[in-house]
C-alpha cells in the first residue's frame, strides 16, 4: 500500500513509502536535505516499522525538536496502524 505524508516542523515537505505488512519500501523524500535522505531512504528500504521507529524516532535537529528521520519515524507507525485498522 503507497502512502504520502506531510512531515511536520523540518524541511521536507513531503515523504513517499510502501508498506508491505510491516516492511517499509520504496521510500523518497521531497525537500530537505537531499544527500541525507537519500541516505536515509537506501538504509531503512526493508526495514520494519519497528526497526525504522527504533532507530529513527527522536532524532532531532539543530535546536528543533524533531527532524526528518523523526517524522520519516512517525509516518511510518501512522501509516501502519492505518493499514491495521483498513
């Protein structure tokens, strides 16, 4: 299932992924910093949610409270349990 959400307080504006069960794929962000998340989409392509959660959730940036791994985190957990919940 193909998902797009908005990250919230960073610089990328939008974030593009896959869910198959709990394994995120295909994952591409709009804006931001670009090598990093590119970075950052090749490493947790495969992942599950809970290992993307565990690695990534809290991550912040600068002086802001959360950053674009943090809200690539979220995304995935809100994606999923709407998934669950279908």
């Amino acid at each position: 299932m193909h998902f797009q959400k908005y990250p919230k307080g960073v610089c990328s504006k939008q974030i593009d992924f896959d869910l198959e069960g709990n394994i995120v794929k295909n994952i591409h962000f709009t804006g931001g910093c670009n090598g990093n998340l590119k970075a950052i989409s090749i490493l947790t392509d495969g992942m599950t949610v809970e290992e993307i959660e565990r690695k990534l959730k809290g991550n912040t940036c600068g002086r802001r409270p959360t950053s674009c791994a943090d809200q690539f985190a979220i995304a995935v957990r809100e994606a999923y349990d709407e998934a669950s919940n279908q």
